[in-house]
C-alpha cells in the first residue's frame, strides 16, 4: 500500500511539473513577441545581399556590380541590386556598430534577403595577423549588447555553407588569410591593454563591432549569414598601429570585394 502511496505521488508530481513548464513556456513565449518590426521600404531586393560596413567598400561594390542605387534606403543606408556572373545581387551599407548593422539586417530580412554575406575591416590581435590579410570568422565573441536581446549565449558562428564557399575563394586570391575566432565589442574607443591582452589569452585573431550580432540575428532568423574582413589596424603590440591607407589593405579590400561576390553567385539557393 506503502508504495503504491509512493508511485502514485511520484506520477502526479511529475505531471504537476510537467503542466507548470507548459504554461510557462506558453507565457513565456506570448511575452516574446516583438511589439516593434521592421517596416522597410516598398521595393523588391534580390535574396542574396552584401552588407559593407565601410563606405568605400560599398562604393566598390556598386561599382563591380553595376548596382542601381537610386531607390528608397534603410535608416540612411543605400540599397543597391545588380549583378554579379549572372546572378543578381543586393549591395548594403554602410553601418557602423551592432545595433546599426542589425536594424538594417532585421530589415532586409523582412524584405526577402535569404544569404547575407558582410565585407567589413577588423584590427589584429595576433603577430601572425597583419594590416592588408583577410580574416575569415569561423566563430564570433559576443561582448555588443545587441546579441544578448536574441540569444543568451558567448560565442556566434556563421553559417557552415557560407565559411566552407568563403574559405576555399579566399584561398584563391593571394592574400594571406586566417580563420578563427574574433571578438565583437561596442566601445572602440574602450580597447584597453587589459581587453586586449584577455582576448589574446583566449586565443581571438582579431576585434571588430559588428559580426557576433549579425551571425546571432542569422541563427535567430534563419539565414544564411558569414563575414570576410580585411585587416585594417594592429594592436597587438599594445601600440595602435594604423593603417586604413596603406596599399596592402586598399589591395585586400579590392580582393575581398571579389570574393564575397564570388560567393554570394555560388551561393546553393
């Protein structure tokens, strides 16, 4: 009697349990829902779109792909469609920071953009890792603020198919190139010796500002999202070394213009 007492307050609790964890994830998921969306602007894209972070990029872009930019635009960034080997392709930016670039993202996803990929610059924190190379984000640290409103996690990754294509036409362009892992923050002007040197122990090539927001909100919407980026500045000598104008990385943002196109063509929709 002593254990059917037992079993039978075993099972009920279980089902209590179960039911509470129902309807809380119920509530939960009734107070999930965004009271504020996108409202982008009336006019068709091309699903396969390259966000620039840099004004010059941008420009490059438009002007490989013959891109009409004469239409309405996203929180003051240009939208541009042409093509690229026969494919049309949307031409983005710039944007500056997380919260920027995944307004405009968040956007161009209720526009019908299914693979973005983003062309952007980054400053090294690795010797091996120089002004004028291209790093490819294989994952991305979260430390934007952005992130953490879609999902609570540490580390961003890009989507498989998009680093696979983005590795092998990198590969092809002469430029040295890394992969690995970045670190993504909010305050450039709060690059101290201190962070610097955690994310050197940590094992992170290279800091930027957008890319762990971009790859999350990918995940969090389902599109296929990756970066390639260009090595503008070096701080791992604790010294701020500079250099936006320099030829090498005039010569790997003119390279890795090419391959996020490439890619974007070669893209399996």
């Amino acid at each position: 009697m002593a254990r059917r007492l037992i079993l039978f307050l075993v099972i009920a609790a279980v089902l209590v349990s179960h039911f509470t964890l129902t309807a809380s994830s119920s509530q939960a998921g009734k107070g999930d829902r965004a009271i504020v969306y996108p409202v982008p602007p009336n006019r068709q894209i091309a699903p396969r779109v390259i966000l620039a972070f840099s004004p010059l990029d941008v420009d490059l872009l438009c002007n490989l792909t013959n891109a009409d930019r004469s239409g309405e635009g996203i929180w003051d960034c240009s939208i541009g469609v042409g093509s690229w080997k026969g494919m049309s392709v949307t031409v983005v930016g710039p944007v500056v920071g997380a919260p920027y670039a995944v307004m405009v993202i968040e956007n161009l996803i209720a526009m019908n953009a299914r693979m973005i990929l983003t062309l952007g610059w980054c400053g090294s924190l690795n010797s091996r890792v120089r002004i004028g190379h291209l790093m490819v984000p294989a994952s991305a640290m979260v430390g934007d603020g952005t992130s953490r409103y879609y999902r609570h996690k540490s580390k961003s990754t890009p989507d498989p198919v998009l680093l696979e294509l983005l590795k092998a036409r990198t590969a092809l362009t002469g430029i040295p190139w890394h992969e690995g892992k970045i670190r993504s923050v909010d305050a450039i002007y709060r690059e101290t010796v201190n962070y610097v040197r955690r994310y050197q122990g940590l094992g992170e090539l290279a800091i930027e500002m957008e890319t762990a927001a971009l790859f999350t909100v990918g995940k969090y919407r389902g599109v296929a999202m990756a970066s390639l980026l260009a090595v503008s500045d070096e701080l791992f000598t604790l010294v701020w070394n500079r250099g936006w104008d320099s030829p090498e990385l005039k010569a790997a943002r003119e390279a890795g213009a090419q391959v996020v196109l490439d890619v974007a063509a070669a893209w399996p929709d």
